[in-house]
C-alpha cells in the first residue's frame, strides 16, 4: 500500500508488521520522508503495525489543494486522516521535529485516538521568525542546495560526519530532493506555531526525547515540553544531535519499545 487519498492528498505511507498489532505511526521531520524512521521500523515491525508516511509537500506525498495550507493543525488534521484512510481508530504516535510538532496538536485535538505520545527533537516553538523567514527566502530564490551544508551541521554532530559520511550523504539527498514548495510551506507552519497551550491538554502517556548535542531543539526545549505536558517524561540520549533516529537508533529503539510497551501491555492507561 505505498500510496493512499486521505484528506484530499494522494499520501506516500509504508505500513509494514502484524495486521492486528498495535499501531505506531510515525511523523517525519522537515526536508525528510519516512525513511529516517527504517532503522525503528525493522527494530520493531515484529510486534506492531509500524506506519510511517510523507507528510504533505515531502517525499512522495502531494502538495496542499488549494485554499489549503501547512498550518501545524492542518497537518495534525492530515495524520487523523490517514489514520482514517487506513481504519485505524487508535495508535501510539511518534515525532521528529516538525513531527513532534505535529504530534502534539494531534494529540491534543484528537485526544482519544492516542494511546502513548513520543515527541523526539523537537519544541512547542522552534525557532523565530526571523529564522524561517530567511531559509524561506534561501530556498526559493537559489534552491534547497543553499541550506543543505548548514542544515546537516546542525542534523549531525561532528562525530557522525566523520565516522558515517555515507549516512550524511544520504540524508543531503534526501534534503536537496525535497520540493521547495512543500519545504517552505512547513517553514511557515512552524514559524507560526506556539504549542503551549495545546501541551497543556494532552492526555496520553508522554515520553519525550532529546539528543544532548542537539542545537536546534536542545534538552532545554523537551524539558519545557516535560513540564508543559501534565506528567510527561523526558530523556536525553546522549552523542545525539537533531536528527537522532538515525544517528543513536539503538538508543531510541530501546525507548520506544520500552515506553509504548509499557503503555500497550496496561491497556493504554495513562
């Protein structure tokens, strides 16, 4: 089932893992596509229904209709749809970045559709303006390549560039391939975001995740997501910059299956 129309857009979704296992679906981050979660999905497909997809304008997902736009709630409105597309009433939810964004609202709007909430790198804001507004303006005056050097700084840390310049390189081409269009939409989705009040709502059991070395969502911004999130815990992976699922996945494996574990087994009670 690599393509399905959910919410209006044709959407690029891998489902893989035991047809009546509990379902984990997995956001992906900005200028990336549902491969960063591969190493999470063989890691734990042999116990769940593991479904990663492309968020809209990325990978192989269509762009916003029109009158439509890349609003954080539009995209958490686009997660409940294709769970809808896929009948799934219920899932534990995993994030990265703008993922993670993502996942909160979702959670917070669609409270009983989650049964444990996994936020990785990622803010209830991130960045400012100021920020977005230039990489929206690098991106559509000289194209994605204008930001990839700078972005991988930031999505690896000196070690990983180094010693797997292979994954590095892997993850540029993901970048460069990216439509600006979609791109830049989800700049201004996040630019305009401010989760904090929808953090004060959510209900599901919260585990959110950090890397130590991560300077565009530092542990600084999970913590304030710990205490934003009535109970939630917090972790901080260490030798881990942005994007940590591919650069610590052992150490991310080993969490998530820890945490949703815990949730699926008690019954998804908080």
């Amino acid at each position: 089932m690599p393509f399905i129309h959910a919410g209006g857009l044709t959407v690029h979704v891998d489902v893989s893992g035991p047809h009546d296992a509990p379902p984990i679906v997995f956001a992906n981050s900005l200028g990336t596509n549902l491969h960063i979660w591969d190493a999470q999905a063989a890691a734990l497909a042999d116990r769940y229904r593991i479904v990663r997809y492309d968020m809209r304008g990325h990978g192989m997902t269509s762009f916003a209709p029109p009158g439509e736009d890349y609003a954080i709630a539009q995209l958490a409105d686009d997660l409940a749809a294709l769970l809808d597309a896929l009948s799934i009433e219920r899932a534990s939810v995993v994030g990265l970045s703008i993922g993670g964004m993502v996942a909160q609202r979702f959670a917070a709007a669609y409270p009983q559709r989650v049964d444990a909430l996994v936020l990785c790198a990622t803010g209830n804001r991130i960045g400012t303006p100021d920020v977005w507004n230039a990489r929206i303006k690098a991106i559509t005056t000289r194209g994605m390549s204008a930001i990839v050097e700078g972005v991988l700084d930031r999505w690896f840390t000196p070690g990983t560039h180094a010693d797997r310049p292979d994954l590095v390189r892997g993850f540029s081409m993901m970048l460069k391939r990216t439509p600006v269009a979609g791109y830049a939409g989800c700049c201004l989705g996040i630019r305009d975001a401010d989760l904090r009040a929808d953090d004060a709502r959510i209900t599901a059991r919260t585990l959110v995740i950090s890397g130590a070395a991560d300077v565009v969502t530092p542990p600084s911004a999970g913590a304030e997501i710990r205490d934003a999130i009535p109970g939630a815990r917090f972790e901080v992976i260490d030798d881990a910059a942005h994007m940590l699922c591919a650069e610590r996945p052992e150490a991310l494996d080993r969490l998530l299956g820890g945490f949703i574990g815990a949730t699926t087994s008690a019954g998804s009670t908080r």
